[in-house]
C-alpha cells in the first residue's frame, strides 16, 4: 500500500513541477540565470520531500511550490519594468576580451581562469584568441564572442604554400614542429614548458620573442600562444 502511495505522490509532482515550469515560462528553458537556478532547484527539493515521506500531507509541498512560482512570476513582471531590479536579479554582462585584448580583471573578478576561456571559445569554433574581437560572457554563464572580421590566423596566399615556416626576428626562417591547436606558452606568467618542447624551442628562443614585442619578462605576460604557422599571440598584463 505504501508503495502505491509513493507511486500516485510521483506521478501527482510530475504533473504539478510541470505545470509550474510551464506557468514561469520558456524563459527558464532557454536561459537559467542564478535566480532562477535557486528556485528551480528549492521547487526540486520540495517535491522530493513531499515523495520520500508519505506521513506527510501534500498541502505542506504544494504550498511553497506555489509561492516559489508566485515569487518568480512576481520578479520576472518587475523586471520587465525596472532594469536596476533585473541587473539585481540577473546580473549584467562582462566583457573578457575586448578589441582582441583579454581584461584579465573582468576574469578575476568572476573567478574566470585562462582554461575556462579557451574551453568556451573552443565550444563557439574559435581555435586562436587572436581570431577575438570581442568576448562577453552573458550573465547565464555563456560566453558570446565576436570575431575579428580579418582574422589574425589568414594568411597571404604564398604563406599557404609554406604553412611550416615561419619568420623570426634576425630575418631567417625557421620550422616549427608543430601541427594542430594554437599552443599556449604562458598562461597567468607562467612558462608552459611542455609546450615549448612540442615545438621544439627554448625559453631562452621565448625570451627573444617576447621581448622583440616589448615584454622584458615572462611575468609580464599573462597569456601567450602559437600556432602551427609560427604566428605567436601575446596578451601582457597591465
């Protein structure tokens, strides 16, 4: 019998989180902002509890379902009229990478690192942060990026005869051992190593490059990658 229970009070949540997802809209569906995370995720404890303890009466889940869905309803109405209220709830959006430089402060202000940057441009087709004109990261979490109308990564039609040099700072080329996703080499200051193995080149060989670019020290930088062509995209800390 007592299975039964359990069984109709399921069957009865379904239904009722359903009508009340479908009551605070397609909104919620479509963008899960950190307000209305927090009340689906209390609609969802709720109705667990009203299911796992059959002693207890229906009425005590379906009432703070019901005001929680009052609540959002209420919000999502004031909203639409005041931005300073949806910016409260919502939060605003922040530029990470602007006109192709990344603001490393935006970044530390919402604990964003370099890792979590280069996943999210990967997930929107861009390989090389020098391929960025504009990143923003919208208030959901997502990442929105603007690319560079010339991208930093297309080459004249004779560098594409010969995508394996490329051309260093006393005029010689040389081979860059190395095919695939732009390497970072410095990320947060710190020399990546392993990377320079891959290619087959030395920090002193970085050094070099770096300060032909006006960097004295790797410190300075906060981010540095290069691509399979040798084109080497340099981002220093300010």
């Amino acid at each position: 019998m007592e299975i039964l229970t359990i069984f109709l009070r399921t069957v009865l949540i379904y239904f009722v989180v359903f009508l009340m997802l479908r009551i605070m809209g397609k909104r919620e569906i479509g963008k899960l902002s950190l307000f209305d995370l927090v009340i689906s995720i209390m609609i969802a404890e709720i109705a667990v509890f009203v299911i796992e303890d059959t002693n207890k009466p229906l009425m005590d889940g379906l009432v703070p379902m019901s005001t929680l869905v009052l609540i959002q309803i209420l919000i999502a109405f004031i909203t639409l009229k005041s931005r300073a209220v949806r910016v409260l709830f919502d939060g605003k959006p922040s530029v990470l990478i602007n006109k192709g430089l990344i603001n490393r402060e935006e970044m530390k202000k919402h604990r964003y690192n370099l890792d979590d940057l280069m996943q999210q441009l990967r997930q929107n087709k861009i390989i090389n942060v020098a391929d960025v004109e504009f990143a923003v990261l919208e208030p959901s979490g997502k990442l929105s990026v603007v690319e560079r109308k010339v991208k930093e990564t297309e080459t004249k039609i004779e560098e594409d005869t010969k995508p394996e040099t490329a051309e260093v700072n006393d005029g010689i080329k040389e081979t860059i051992r190395y095919e695939g996703l732009p390497l970072p080499l410095i990320m947060d200051g710190k020399v990546q190593d392993e990377n320079l193995e891959k290619i087959g080149k030395t920090r002193f060989w970085l050094k070099n490059q770096l300060q032909a670019k006006g960097a004295r020290d790797f410190k300075e930088v906060f981010y540095c990658s290069i691509d399979h062509r040798g084109r080497m995209f340099l981002d220093r800390k300010r």
